[in-house]
C-alpha cells in the first residue's frame, strides 16, 4: 500500500494557493481548489562485495553502488547470480 504526503493546494489553473493543509479563502466567484498529494519514495541502494555485480530490482538492471527510488511501503525481489566468476 503506497503512503501519500499533502504537497500543496492549487486552483484550476495550477497557482499554488497554499502549502500546508489547512486553507482559508474568501470566495468571490466559481473556484476549483485541488489538494495535491505525492506518493511517499524510499531510495534503495544496492552494493556487492568483494566484486561488482550487476543485479536486477524488480525485473530492472542494477549495478553495484546504484540507488533506486521506490514507493514506500512496496516490497522489492532483488536477484543477484549465484555464482560469478571474476
């Protein structure tokens, strides 16, 4: 299950109104107000040792030393060989 922090609010026309999640305004006329959330990412780092070797994460290639950003609250399937010769 991915976690959603607030972000900020907008109007119909993209303008930043506010940034936190309590908005106060005086209407005047029609407005659309839109409460702007982002999915919550958590960085994977991958490292092997005593050599570099290439992984995949998720399906996707990975080398040693490389970071990922992932969706909190994902589960990850991390494949390493086996067996490597070096």
């Amino acid at each position: 299950m991915a976690t959603y922090n607030f972000s900020r609010w907008e109007d119909g026309l993209g303008n930043v109104l506010g940034n936190t999640p309590s908005l106060t305004i005086n209407i005047s006329s029609d407005i659309t107000l839109r409460a702007v959330y982002l999915e919550t990412k958590r960085t994977v780092t991958y490292r092997s040792a005593p050599i570099s070797v290439q992984a995949t994460l998720n399906g996707s290639p990975i080398n040693s030393n490389q970071t990922a950003q992932v969706p909190d609250g994902a589960t990850i399937t991390l494949v390493v060989p086996p067996v490597v010769t070096a």
